[in-house]
C-alpha cells in the first residue's frame, strides 16, 4: 500500500480535511500545502488550509489560495481530520490541534518530534515539497500542472534557487519532472525572481540599517522592535532575502533577525554557512529547523532576549558544535 493510500485512508471519504503550517510561513510550507491541497481537491475531498494572518505577499501568487481561511480567532472545526505541513513542532502550529480526529505529520525537518497518529519524515529531503511530490508519484496519482506550479516553488524557495547544500540530483530530476508536467514557469519567473514587494524591500533596509557585529565579526545580527514593525507595517513580511544578505557578508558565519511580532513575543531567525549548527542553537530556546537554517519564538523583553541569545551563538560558535544532519536518502522515519 503506497503512503498516500495510507494518508487518503485517515480521512473521511470525500469529506473535509483541515490543512496546517507552521507560523510565519515560507515558501516551502505554503507551496507544499497548497499542492497537497489541490490534489485533494482533485480527489474528490474539501481540503482547506487555516491561516491566523494574510499569506506573506511573496508568495500570494501561488495557485490554490482560494483554499485558504484566514482565521484570526484560531478556531479549527472540531472532528476534520488534519495535516500538518512542514511543522517539525506542534508549538510551532498557531493552532490548537484538535482530540480525537487522526493528525498526519508531513516534514523534513531533522528537528521533528514526530507529533500526530501518523507521520511521514524524512530529513534528507531538500524540501517537503520533494517528499509531496514523491508520495504523489510512488501513488501513480496524475499531479496537476497547478499542484506542479507550487511544489516547484516549495523547492526552489527551501534549496536557495537549487544553490544551498541541502540540493541532490534527486531535487533536479523533480523539477524536471515538475516542468514536465507544466509547472508554470514563467508565472513563478515574474513573482518569484522579478516581482519584490515594496514591503519586503523596505523590512531590508530597516534591518540592514540596524545591523551589528559580534563574535569577531562573524555573527551578523539586526533586531526590530514591535513598534518599528508595526509603523511600517512590516510584521508579516518574509525574512529569507535580508537574512541571505547578511549571511553573504565577507567573513560572516551566521546570520540572526530578532523581531518581536507582538508586545513581548520574539520571532529568531537563524542562518549560518558551514559550522554553527542553527538549529542546535534554536533547539536549546525551544525551535529547531536544519543545520543552517533554523527559528524559535521566545516571550520576553527584546533587550533580555537578545543579550541570551547572542551570548549563547558567540559560545556555539567557539565550540563549533556538531551538525544535524539530513539522512541516508531513505524515510527512516516514515511511520504512516
């Protein structure tokens, strides 16, 4: 029996399936949800994802969001079964997840606790984009070029544009399969490369204005308050293009934004090069993510925050600590 054979038989035939990602959503957990959803859809069932914030404008290009709530009150419909998507950890779903009802766990996270009734991870995966893909195709089930359109997306978004590490000849011969069977290119082209929002552009320069050094100049770092977020309107904005720059600085191994989303609630985002391993770092303040890329959310003051955490990178970094590493290719995870 394939693993979608095995998911397809958690759910309520043709019935409604509750769909979740992680919060601040990126690319890869928003193309891998929409895609799962849309081949759902397809499949006679009433897929529909719950976000509590607008989709981050990068990405609303994306086909499938007329499957998206936008649902400020964090309410799911009780009894609908629910898959969660690219969430390593149920604390990092803005969402109560509901007794009694299976929960599907689908991830790459090397991070990933293994929450739910069934899960299907493997971290060796470039994206949870490739694992939809593969559960899609070991099934014999005919991927729709808009489905396709988003799962190319997941991939480039969580591979650099197939540049980091994390790439394999496996995640190229997905996106060739993917524009095989019509992906659309050319609509990803004009909003994913050469399409930026004029927020996400000005959360650069704020962010690059207030960046400092520590660790002999080997930690980049840049913290914004709730105050400066709001009055530009800047907390829904996606971080991975600041991020990447400051990473790409001369002589920089890792990369931190704090952004303190509420009146004392902090979102980290963590990003290194070859030898601080993230996503030990953001373990220990209760996130996780890969190696080189990694996030936690902590309460508390920014100032008191910041100080922690960064004292914290600065000892990583001398101790230059072990890697999570991605796997031998095999779901030695998968339990669905």
């Amino acid at each position: 029996m394939s693993d979608w054979q095995r998911i397809i038989d958690n759910l309520n035939k043709g019935g409604k399936v509750t769909l979740l990602v992680h919060e601040k959503p990126d690319g890869d957990c928003l193309g891998s949800a929409l895609a799962l959803g849309l081949q759902l859809k397809d499949a006679g069932y009433e897929p529909q994802l719950y976000l509590p914030e607008p989709i981050p404008a990068t990405y609303a290009f994306l086909p499938g969001t007329e499957l998206i709530n936008i649902d400020r009150k964090k309410q799911l419909p009780s009894g609908q079964p629910v898959i969660a998507v690219d969430c390593a950890d149920p604390g990092r779903i803005q969402y109560t997840l509901p007794q009694g009802c299976p929960i599907i766990n689908i991830d790459h996270h090397c991070s990933n606790n293994f929450f739910g009734d069934f899960y299907l991870v493997d971290p060796s995966a470039a994206a949870t984009g490739e694992i939809i893909f593969t559960l899609l195709e070991e099934a014999n089930v005919t991927i729709n070029p808009h489905a396709a359109t988003c799962l190319y997306v997941a991939i480039l978004a969580d591979t650099g544009s197939f540049s980091y590490s994390n790439t394999t000849a496996k995640t190229f011969r997905i996106a060739a399969k993917l524009l095989e069977i019509g992906c659309d290119i050319e609509l990803i082209r004009e909003n994913f490369f050469d399409k930026r929002p004029l927020q996400e552009l000005l959360n650069i320069k704020l962010t690059l204005t207030k960046m400092q050094f520590t660790g002999n100049n080997r930690i980049a770092w840049s913290a914004l308050s709730y105050q400066e977020l709001a009055a530009q309107d800047l907390l829904y904005i996606d971080t991975d293009s600041v991020l990447n720059l400051m990473r790409s600085v001369e002589g920089v191994e890792a990369a931190i934004i704090f952004r303190e989303i509420e009146p004392g609630k902090v979102k980290i985002s963590f990003r290194s090069q070859k030898q601080l391993d993230v996503n030990m770092l953001a373990g220990e303040f209760g996130g996780g993510g890969h190696a080189r890329a990694a996030g936690c959310s902590i309460d508390g003051q920014l100032e008191t925050i910041i100080t922690s955490v960064i004292k914290r990178a600065e000892e990583y970094l001398r101790l230059q600590k072990g890697s999570c590493q991605g796997g031998d290719g095999n779901k030695h995870c998968d339990k669905l």
